[in-house]
C-alpha cells in the first residue's frame, strides 16, 4: 500500500472513491462537522479561547457569589435613618438581591457551559480532528491534539456535584474500557475531587478491582491521601474489599498510613469488624500496637464494637491487652462501657486488669453499673471485681447505679455484698441519690429505696 493511501485511511476516507481519494464515509465526516470549514489552527484558536474564558469564568464566579452575599447581608442588616429617602432602603435591597441572582445564575451556568464546550472539543478531538487538515494521519492528529496546551482543558474538565474529572468519573463507575480510554488520552490519573479523593481512591472505595489495577499499571499515586488523610488502603479496609486491599498490599501500599485522627487500615478494619482484612493486615505485618490521636488501638476499637471475632484474632497475634487510651481506658473498660458482654469475657479469660481504671477511677464494674448493663456487671462480680472500688469524689458502683435508677443493678450490687451506707465525699448516700437523674426510669426511686431498706 502506498504512503498516500494509507494516509488517507487513517484520516477517515476509504482506499477508493473520488474527490482525492476520499470515501463516501470520509466526505460525511467532514460534511457532518460544523468545523469542517475550518483549518486546524483555527478550530484549536476557538477552543481554546471559549475553554480558557470560561474556565476564568468559574474561577472568578464563586467570589463574586461570595460578595454579593455579603452585600445583601450588609444591606439587610442597616436599619433605617432619619436622612433616608422613602423607600431607598428597600430599594437598594432589591438591587443587591438582584444582584445575588445574578452572580449566581453567572456561577452556575460557567461549568455547564465549560462542560458543553469540552464534551463538544472531546467529540472533535476523536472524530473530526483526524480530517482537519486533509493528509494528515490520525497517528500526527493524535500527537498535534496532546501537545497542545487546550488538551488539559478538555481532558480534564470538571463537572457534576463533586467536580470531577472524566477519569475520576469512570473509576467510580467501575468503567474499565473508559479508565483505559482517557488514560490513553493523557488523563491526569492523579486528578482529585475537592475532599482530595483520586481515581484510585474511589475505585478501591467502590471495589473495581480491575480500575484499581488498570490505575496502578498507570503510575499512579497509591498513598495519595484525601483532604483528612484517609488512602486507598485504609478506604477499601474500612469497607471490607478485601480482594482491592489484597493488590494494593502487593503494590506496595504504605500499611501504616494514617489518617489525620490517627486511624490506621488496621485499626479501621477492626472498627468495621472486616475479620478476613484485618487477619490479611495482620499476615503483611500491620502494628497491633499503632494508636488514634487518643490512644485508642485496634484491640479497643474492636473490644468497642463488640468484635469478638477480631478481638480474639488480635489477642492471638499478640496485641497489648492492657493497652489504653490518653485517659486510661483499656479494652476491657471500653467493651464493659458498652454492655458486649462475650468480649468481657474473652478479656478476662486472657488474663485483663479488672481493676484498671481512668483518670477519675471509674472503673470497669463502675461504668457498666452506671450505663445499667447488668449481665456484665453479674459478670464482673462473679470474677471477683472490687464492688467498693470509689471514683475520685467518693462514688462507688452501687451509688451510680442507684442514681441512674437501675434497679436490677442495684439488687445484683446488694446481692454482692456492696455498702449501701457508704458516704461521697460531698456527704451525699445511695438512699439520697436513688432514681434521682433526670430521665431516670419512673418509680426506680421507689422500688430501690426498699431494696436498700431490706438489705442488710
């Protein structure tokens, strides 16, 4: 095949007809543009100028809201003068509404206009461009259309509510073919939405493996972090995809990345209770010991949650069962706090200080009379827990539990021994404080006032 005739092919037209060579297929294209009476030069001069222009126009759109919004609310606020003319006042409102109206209108019709103008360009780009001019091959077509400076524009244009790029917007569709089209094309994969999240990061945030990997393959960023820190590696482990988390693993993920509060892929996959990804983060080395800005570690997250299943498996590989957070809470306090009596169970079985208690002393047996979970305080007392254990004012667990009006709990407390004349610090009793908390079930006050009159 001659160098002319392949030529030709390339830029749309067939081996035969007339007219230079050009098929009927070629003609229609050319026929069908409405650019097709411009030179090349000339449609990439309009482009670019319509694209830059209203890229400008957004940029500049959002201050001018901004600014009028504060000249309304200036407005609204002036209270009339004395030297006002009739009627001025509200006139001039008006007219900064007015204005409010339209600079908003201006901020919402700029990305949609941009929008049109690109996917127009993008449509150029694909099918007119390698006819504009006569001669010149898709393969020249291609190289002139990605040199020049308007490509970005077009490629990368942003749109829909969370501003995002085409790219972006196939990877969260899970559009394998699209992500490898606009990659081809020159797409920003690194491109992010406003809370810093990339293709890569939505994609493992939706579980399409195959983008994830086709993304990967593309060089891309695979510890870019959104706006509060959170990777792809700690997205796809708090959703359970352990398939995503598996590759990026292998990929060389950062398995200690942390968010901006200190969550870890380990730590937030032991929060969500993702048995198999935690077990999977475990297996590639993931520190049991690494802690939130609060202290809290993955063990009492998930003693937290009540994960027995990742408690076990975290207690198995080792993890600090007396670790607590920056106010002394430890596993065992926290899962007593929230009545997960199976975890309770597990922690003492594994040997947990029943004793440990936070700053104020409240301890384990304290928090749980106080939030009225009687199975783990029955719990508690049958493993030998200290039912006189006072906080820092003088408060034990019988008195909290009366107050709150937990009258169970107050007779599992009496049944155990506790002190019922035991006196706070401030002078105040069990009996004075009985079912006294606002909210406190009706008739508690009643009903553990006998308790506490009958018990020895």
């Amino acid at each position: 095949m001659s160098g002319a005739k392949r030529v030709r092919e390339e830029a749309g037209g067939g081996a035969a007809g007339s007219e230079g060579g050009r098929g009927a297929e070629g003609k229609a294209a050319l026929a069908a543009s409405p650019f097709a009476s411009l030179s090349h030069d000339d449609v990439l001069l309009a482009l670019s100028v319509t694209v830059q222009t209203l890229c400008r126009l957004e940029r500049t759109s959002e201050a001018g809201v901004a600014s009028a919004r504060a000249v309304c609310a200036a407005w609204a606020a002036r209270l009339p003068l004395e030297d006002d003319a009739e009627g001025r006042l509200e006139q001039v409102r008006r007219a900064a509404a007015q204005a409010l109206e339209r600079a908003e209108r201006v901020a919402l019709e700029a990305p949609q206009q941009l929008l049109v103008v690109a996917t127009r360009a993008t449509g150029l780009c694909r099918d007119t461009w390698r006819c504009v001019p006569p001669g010149l091959c898709a393969a020249d077509a291609d190289r002139v259309r990605r040199g020049h400076p308007i490509w970005p524009h077009i490629i990368d244009a942003r749109y829909g509510k969370w501003k995002a790029t085409r790219l972006w917007w196939a990877a969260y569709r899970g559009k394998l073919a699209r992500v490898r089209e606009l990659c081809g094309w020159g797409a920003d994969v690194e491109a992010a939405v406003n809370s810093g999240a990339t293709s890569l990061l939505i994609a493992s945030n939706e579980c399409h493996l195959d983008v994830v990997r086709e993304l990967l393959a593309r060089g891309v960023n695979i510890d870019a972090a959104m706006s509060g820190g959170a990777t792809s590696l700690l997205i796809a482990s708090e959703n359970g995809h352990l398939v995503v988390v598996r590759e990026l693993l292998a990929r060389g993920a950062n398995i200690e990345a942390a968010a901006n509060d200190g969550y870890t892929s380990l730590i937030i996959a032991s929060q969500e209770g993702h048995l198999a990804v935690v077990r999977e983060l475990l297996a590639r080395g993931a520190n049991t010991e690494a802690a939130m800005n609060d202290g809290a570690t993955s063990l009492i997250i998930a003693s937290q949650e009540g994960h027995l299943d990742v408690v076990r498996e975290l207690l198995a590989r080792g993890a600090n069962i007396e670790a607590a957070t920056d106010n002394g809470a430890t596993s065992l306090y926290v899962a007593s706090q929230k009545g997960h009596l199976a975890v309770v169970r597990e922690l003492l079985a594994y040997g947990a200080n029943i004793e440990a208690a936070i700053d104020n002393g409240f301890t384990s047996l304290f928090v749980a009379s106080q939030e009225g979970h009687l199975a783990v305080v029955c719990e508690l007392l049958a493993r030998g827990a200290n039912a006189e254990a006072a906080t820092d004012d003088g408060c034990t667990p019988l008195i909290i539990a009366s107050y709150f009006g937990h009258v169970e709990v107050v007779r599992a407390m009496l049944d155990a021994g506790a002190d019922k004349r035991h006196v706070m610090n401030d002078g105040r009793t069990t009996t004075s404080l009985a079912g006294t908390l606002e909210g406190a079930p009706a008739g508690s006050r009643v009903v553990i006032l006998a308790l506490l009159a009958a018990a020895l």
